[in-house]
C-alpha cells in the first residue's frame, strides 16, 4: 500500500507530547472526539510536510518501495515546528523585547538544520546528452 505522507501521526505525538486542549480542540455531541480531530489535525500537516519536503528535495520517495527513514523524521520535526508555532500563537504572537520592540513569532517551520538534512535526499534528475542537428535539409 502506497504512504500517503512522510512520518505517522503517532511519531507526532510521541515527539511532540502535544494534547488536544494544546490546541483548543473539544469533542462535539454526535461528532469527533477531541482526540480525532487531533489525528486529522497532524495528519494535514504530514501531508502539508511531505509537499513541502518534495518540492525541497525535487521529487517524491513516496512511489518507491523504499522511504529513507530520515525523510520520516524530518517530516516529524517539520510538523512539530508547525505544532510549537500553533501553540505559541494561540498563547501569545507578539514577543516584546525591552519597553518598546516588538516583534511577530518567527513562523519558519523548515529550519536551517531541517534544509540541511534535506539536502541528503535530493532527487537527481538524470542529464541526457542534447546533440542539436546541425544539417540543413
């Protein structure tokens, strides 16, 4: 069965320890408990982090049959960036420093460290030789 994203949502939130009430989200009468909008919630951002991890690196690992174990991790680390900044925000996003700076959460989820690590997986797209035809008919 092919993956749909890079990383699980249990990988999620053993990394992350996050909670629903960490973001709000209350179970309804006669719809989805707390817990499953939680599920729903990682799972969009996997599958948020797996484009961006594709558009990074040039392709996809997810038609193969073998995923690289560290694009899972960095699909876990993207997503728990996603899950601070969520956190942060809904607690505060502004950050003052001193009397009279101000300044916005930093919203960067793909990190320095995470560009690097990506830098390992880079699709390479096979060169081919272009010989033009140079003869006049």
């Amino acid at each position: 069965m092919a993956l749909e994203h890079y990383g699980t949502v249990e990988s999620v939130l053993l990394y992350t320890g996050v909670k629903p009430a960490d973001f709000g989200l209350t179970s309804t009468t006669g719809g989805d408990t707390a817990e499953q909008k939680l599920i729903s919630l990682i799972t969009g951002w996997l599958k948020e982090a797996t484009d961006i991890i594709d558009r990074i690196i040039g392709g996809s690992y997810l038609d193969s049959d073998n995923v690289p174990p560290g694009l899972h991790n960095i699909a876990v680390r993207i997503v728990a960036n996603m899950c601070a900044q969520a956190i942060l925000r809904r607690e505060t996003p502004v950050i003052r420093i001193g009397e009279f700076a101000v300044r916005m959460t930093d919203d960067t989820i793909v990190t320095p460290s995470i560009k690097r690590d990506l830098s390992r997986y880079t699709k390479r797209i096979p060169l081919r030789s272009f010989v033009p035809n140079l003869q006049e008919d």
